[in-house]
C-alpha cells in the first residue's frame, strides 16, 4: 500500500519541483542584489554565531531564508530523480532529473564560496562567480523543466490548446520582463524589481521551452509544428541572452543596453508570432483534410 497520496502524480511533483527552484533563483538574485550574501559573517551553517538569525527583515536573516529554501530545494530535485528511476519512466526523464542532481554539488560549492570562503579564494567574490552560479541554476532549471515535460508527453496527448497556453506564458512572462529589465528605463532596477525580473524571465522560460519540446508531439500540422517550434526556439535562445544581461555579469555599457533591448524586443516578437502562427494554424483546415472522403482535421 503506497502512502503517497492518489493526486500526487510524478508530473506535479516535477512540476512542483521546478516551480519552487524558480523562486530560488529569484530569492537568491535578491539575496545578492541586497548585499545580503556577505552577511552572516561568511559563516556556514551558523549565521553570526546564531542557528536561527533574529527573524526580522534584515541582511542576516535573508541570507539565511535562501540559505534554507535552497536546502529543500536540493532535496527536492535529489527526491526528483530517485522517483525517476523507482518508477516506469522513459530514459530521457531520467537522464534530466539525474543530470540536475549530479551538478548540484557545483551550484552548491560555487553558491558556498560566494557566502563564506570568497575573501580567500582568488575571484570568489567576482562577476565571473556570479556568472557561473547564475548559469549552473538556468541549467538546473532547464533540467527540472524538461523532466516536467517528457513525463507529461508520458500522460497526456498534445493539442494546439496546449500550444496556446505555453505560448501565451511566454509572451506574458516576456511582457513582465520587459517592464521590470533595467534594458528600459521605466522602473529602478532595485534588489526587489531584480527578483520578480527573474521570476517573470523564467516563467517564460518555461513557457517556451514547453512550446519547443510539446510541438512536435502536437496535434497540429507539420508546417505549423515546423514554424512554431522554430520561432519559440529563438525566442528562448534571445530570452536567455536577456537573463544573462540582467545581471551585473558584463560592464553595461551603452552597447550592451542596446543588445540588452534588441534581445529582449527579438524574444518577444518571436514569442507573439509562434503564437500567432498556432492560432492561425488552429483556425485552418488542412489541405488534406479538405479533399473528399478525407478525415475531418484535429486541429
């Protein structure tokens, strides 16, 4: 008799899973954007000679809350890939989850060096740490999201209907992004607008990464699936760039605000017209489908 209970299925444990690495990612962009990381005293476990900081908001205490969200998040993805490999699961579901975990202990020992050793280790406390960090998590995220997507290609048949919410995702997360980017001067770029930027850039992320992975699995036809997956694949590849860009990880020149916002702008056009291509394919009737005695389309 399993205790696990009926509604807890390995797709929304992997959902779950990758949903609460997004706040991590954006929890420690904040974490770093407060000057928060270089508190604690660069202790480890302890925080200023404390288990538990003083629970007020301050520099100690945020330290700490990533410090144990990043915890249970770590043990999620290891609970991740050990269900992968006790249950029926195709190969490439697997090798997502089991590959997130086997770079963890980088994302670990890079984010441990930040905090805690940085003074004594020549550019521990550089951009080029902070980029590497920054990279292992998108990476790790990446994972979790394709391990989300492969069990539910598992479960589910793909319709343009799906097609439609990822890429209506995408388009929103990108709309967020755009608006909290320091690529355009509408808000300060402060410590809490960092956070959500990520959180939106990375709900998008998803969102088109799922458009990427379901098309070719989608009941649509083969030049809508072609194009779709085409154009939400470079607008990914734009939105990563633009992630990259949000943080200190280059001088922000002139220049790279410019690549900042023609990154941001390619992302989203491609976004809007993968959309568009699914809605206009859905609304079409295929050729095919159009001579006698042929079968009524899908789409």
């Amino acid at each position: 008799m399993s205790l696990r209970p009926a509604w807890l299925t390995f797709r929304r444990y992997a959902a779950a899973t990758t949903a609460v690495t997004l706040t991590l990612v954006s929890l420690g962009v904040y974490t770093a954007a407060t000057g928060s990381g270089l508190a604690c005293q660069a202790q480890w476990p302890l925080c200023s000679d404390q288990l538990i900081p003083a629970l007020t908001i301050n520099p100690d205490f945020i330290e700490w809350f990533h410090r144990v969200w990043a915890m249970g998040t770590g043990f999620a993805i290891i609970g991740l890939a050990a269900w992968s490999w006790l249950g029926d699961r195709e190969r490439r579901v697997r090798l997502a989850a089991t590959a997130a975990v086997a770079i963890l202990p980088l994302q670990i020992t890079v984010g441990a060096v930040t905090v805690t050793v940085g003074g004594l280790v020549p550019g521990g406390y550089t951009v080029s740490t902070h980029a590497a960090h920054l990279l292992v998590a998108l990476t790790i995220f990446t994972l979790l999201g394709l391990a989300t997507l492969w069990a539910f290609l598992d479960e589910r048949a793909v319709t343009a209907a799906h097609l439609r919410r990822a890429l209506g995702l995408g388009v929103g997360g990108l709309l967020v992004t755009a608006l909290l980017s320091r690529a355009v001067p509408l808000l300060t770029y402060s410590p809490g607008a960092q956070g959500w930027f990520y959180a939106a850039g990375l709900l998008a992320h998803i969102g088109l990464l799922s458009a990427v992975v379901l098309t070719p699995h989608a009941a649509v036809r083969e030049t809508v699936a072609r194009r779709t997956r085409g154009l939400a694949g470079a607008a990914l590849a734009l939105l990563f760039l633009t992630l990259l860009l949000g943080r200190d990880l280059v001088l922000y020149t002139a220049t790279w605000r410019l690549i900042n916002q023609v990154a941001l702008v390619g992302a989203l056009v491609g976004a809007v017209a993968a959309l568009l291509v699914v809605r206009r394919g859905a609304a079409t009737p295929d050729a095919a489908a159009s001579e006698p005695g042929a079968p009524a389309s899908d789409d």
